[in-house]
C-alpha cells in the first residue's frame, strides 16, 4: 500500500530545497533572526541535551542548534531539503524517514530525547489522516521528562495552504492520546503570550512526569 502523499509535497512536488535555503539566507542577510526556533528550543535546555529535529527541512534549526554544542538528529522526507542540509553539516546524522513512520530504530537510536521539535508548520503539512500516528510517534521520541515542542499556524495567513488544516483543540487531543499534557503554549518564537491569534507554539511533556 502506498503512503499518503504529505500536503508538503503536494504543495512543492519535493523539489523545494535549493529555494527553501536561499529564502532563509536572504531573511538573514537582511538583518531578521531566522533562529528564532532554535533559540527557543536552548532556552529550555542546557547545551548537550539531545534535539530531534523533526520534520528539519533543509536544518536550520539543527545545525544553529549542534553549533552550540548539543546533540542533533534531523529527520524529513523531503529529499531536496535533506540534500541541502546534508551539504550544510555533512557531519550531522540526517535521516529520509516519513514523520507517520518515525521510531527509534529507523534512526539508529537506542534512547529517546530531550527535546522534539516541530518547527515551520510541520504538523499541518503531514499527510492527511496521518496527524494522530505523526503525533504519537513524536512522543514516543521523547525521554520522560522530555519536550514536544510544536510551532504552526492555524488560519490561511500564516499556512501555505487555503485554510487550516489543524486547530489546537486537535493539536492538543492527539498528545492527550498519546500520553502527554500542555505544559505551556506562546504566540510566536520569542516567547510571547498565545492570545487566541492565528499561530502558536505549544510545549508538551509526558503527562506521568
């Protein structure tokens, strides 16, 4: 049986990876803080943790993220994101893994994170049906005082997508269901308040811890 085509590569045909890279180093070149996920992700953990970077594109998270010393793994299945990210930080472990059929041994690791981290709308962007297994996997990736840390948008303006695909309501049913409680839930990437706006950035952790 062949696996849903994800909203992403509807949207890009998986060919987006070289555009993707340029748009960041043109926001960078221009002065904006395009680490602004990677930033919040230090600010809950000390240098050494170890991040997975799931859904990575081209690893702009986990490579500002390796730089200041903590233990990185990129996972997309997008193939020219990951071809980007591999030239980018050849030393870094990068692995082509659908998000719905994420485990431990798909990439050669015998323990879970500190932290996992879904930056630029991954969530909405998996293939549809698949949100509930995506997020239960990326639970089962988690240490037991690990974070699930997720940032998508929840209206047209801040999706590349007509409407919304994913609400909070669903967003925070499928981490109940797969044993995890909100723990705190911000507005943008700098840390301010969620004030019911059209994107959000939600920190889970496993409810028994």
């Amino acid at each position: 049986m062949l696996a849903a085509m994800s909203r992403w590569a509807e949207l890009t045909g998986g060919r987006s990876g070289e555009q993707y890279a340029a748009r960041f180093a043109e926001l960078a070149e221009s002065g904006k803080d395009v680490h602004g996920e990677a930033r919040f992700c230090a600010a809950l953990r000390e240098p050494g943790a170890s991040v997975l970077d799931a859904g990575c594109g081209t690893g702009r998270v986990a490579i500002w993220l390796a730089a200041q010393g903590y233990d990185c793994v990129g996972v997309d299945i997008d193939p020219s994101m990951l071809a980007v990210a591999r030239r980018e930080a050849p030393e870094l472990p990068w692995f082509a893994v659908d998000l719905a059929e994420l485990s431990l041994d798909r990439i050669d690791r015998a323990e879970g994170f500190d932290i996992v981290v879904a930056a630029g709308n991954i969530i909405p962007l998996v293939a549809a049906g698949t949100e509930p297994a995506v997020v239960r996997n990326l639970a089962s990736m988690l240490r037991p005082d690990g974070l699930l840390i997720a940032g998508f948008g929840l209206d047209a303006a801040h999706l590349p997508l007509s409407s919304a695909s994913t609400t909070l309501a669903d967003y925070d049913r499928w981490c109940a269901a797969a044993g995890l409680r909100l723990s705190e839930r911000f507005g943008t990437w700098d840390g301010a308040p969620y004030d019911g706006g059209g994107y959000a950035v939600s920190v889970h952790q496993p409810s028994r811890h």
